[in-house]
C-alpha cells in the first residue's frame, strides 16, 4: 500500500477492524517515511461473467441504467434507482459469488424494480426474458395479480 502522502510504498498495519456489515475491513495504517497515518478500506472485488466469457468489475451504474431506462416516464425518483442499485449489488455481494454470472445480475435486478414500479418491472422482464408475445406479458401480469390478491387466513 502505497502512502497517500509521500507514495512511500513501505507502510505499517496499526490496526485491523471489519466494518459493520461485515463486508468490508478497514485498517489504520501509518507511514515510517513521513510518519502521517492514513485508514484503507479493503472490499471484495465482485466480477461479473458476460455471456461472451470476458470478465469486468460489477459496475453498479450499468445495474440502474437498465432500470432507468425501464423507468422512463414512470414516476422513479434518482434517488429510488441509486437505492435499487444499492439493493442489487447487496444482494450479490450476499450471495458470495466471485465472478457474478451476468444473468444473475438481471434476475437481482428484478426483485427489487418489481416492488418500485410494476410498468418498469414489465418493461424490463419483457427484455430480460425476451417476451415474444402478447402471452406472455399477460401470463407476467397475472402473476402480478396473484400476488397483490389478499391470501385466505386459516381459520381455527
């Protein structure tokens, strides 16, 4: 690790902390050449697998330009996306995947865009699943429907 201050690339470990969420450690640090202290935060990488078998970083801002576009002309704040992309790389992050297939990054898409807006989930399925037919929207909505209708509550 290279010092922030001097570039002095000897640097010293004083302590090692993992954060809250446990997703990430930070560490003081301090540099013998300078002698200033400095905090690093370490994070796991998380890789996504394309179809095409290249490699990238997850980029979090390719997640929510997907739903943005889903989203256009739906009432889906900025603020609403940057907490589904929020929510989308969490729950990758929680799966403990190291290389993310590209196709679970859109099923962990769906999740949380159904509970935004329902049009925008629709959109973005019927793209995601490729929807070939006026079927099959009807066949998505319906599910949508089942799941609104309040469920019977056992009596006894």
């Amino acid at each position: 690790m290279h010092c922030p201050y001097c570039r002095n690339s000897d640097t010293r470990v004083l302590d090692s902390r993992v954060a809250d969420d446990g997703g990430a450690i930070r560490r003081r640090r301090s540099c013998p050449s300078c002698e200033k202290r400095f905090t690093t935060v370490e994070q796991m990488q998380l890789s996504v697998l394309k179809r095409s078998g290249a490699v990238e970083p997850f980029a979090r801002d390719k997640a929510i330009s997907g739903a943005r576009k889903a989203c256009k002309g739906r009432p889906v704040t900025e603020d609403q996306l940057d907490c589904l992309g929020q929510t989308v790389e969490d729950t990758l992050r929680g799966e403990g995947w190291a290389e993310v297939p590209a196709h679970e990054v859109g099923l962990a898409i769906l999740g949380p865009l159904r509970e935004l807006d329902e049009v925008a989930y629709l959109r973005f399925a019927s793209v995601y699943r490729a929807f070939e037919s006026a079927e099959d929207f009807e066949a998505e909505i319906a599910v949508l429907r089942m799941e609104r209708q309040p469920q019977p509550q056992p009596t006894g």
